[in-house]
C-alpha cells in the first residue's frame, strides 16, 4: 500500500480530551500517534467521519488546543474505534510532545 502521509506518525501515549462541535459534553482518551498535521486516538464511542473536534492535549503540566476533523474510523476489537483527524488549525505542541518520542526512537537520547 502506497503512503499518503507527508509526516511520519509518532507514537504517543499522551493523555487528551476532545469535544464534538455542537455537544458541550468533554471526552477523555489517549492518544495513539500524531504528527505535525494529524493524530490518531482512542474513543469509547464511534465518531462519525467529518465531525469537527475541539482537542486539548494534555502534557506535562501543560495543555496544548486545537481543532481538528474526523477523517478516517476504524472499529477495534475490544469495541473501541481508533479515531483518526486532520488538525484544522495548527494546535501549538510543544517539541517534546513528538521530538521526544521520535528520539527515543531512533536512539538519540534527550
């Protein structure tokens, strides 16, 4: 299969919380990868493909926010989707949010 993506995906556990535009209702999850441009996480729940996603991630002691839209869902085995989404508009992640992982990745150290 041929890849599409301009970034590679990094693993990430990193905790986030999201919300679907039009439901003030907040959601927690982790995240599974992410990228410069998009992200792929955990939900409880099926979200359908074109919703927009306000996200916050959680790192550190720090939060990090943006918006971002339901591209692709895939349902797990244990009833759970992987969720995966185009940021909208860049949220500000710190380097360490990805760097750090793909240092350890590659075995560069901190």
């Amino acid at each position: 299969m041929l890849e599409k993506r301009k970034y590679i995906r990094i693993p990430n556990s990193s905790e986030m919380k999201y919300e679907i535009s039009g439901n003030p209702k907040s959601y927690s999850s982790l995240i599974h990868n992410i990228s410069p441009e998009g992200a792929c996480f955990l939900s409880q729940d099926f979200i359908p493909i074109g919703s927009i996603l306000k996200l916050t991630f959680l790192y550190e002691k720090y939060s990090y926010g943006g918006s971002a839209k339901v591209i692709w869902v895939k349902q797990e085995a244990d009833n759970k989707y992987k969720v995966g989404v185009k940021f909208i508009d860049q949220p500000k992640l710190p380097e360490n949010l990805i760097g750090l992982e793909e240092r350890k990745r590659l075995n560069l150290g901190d």
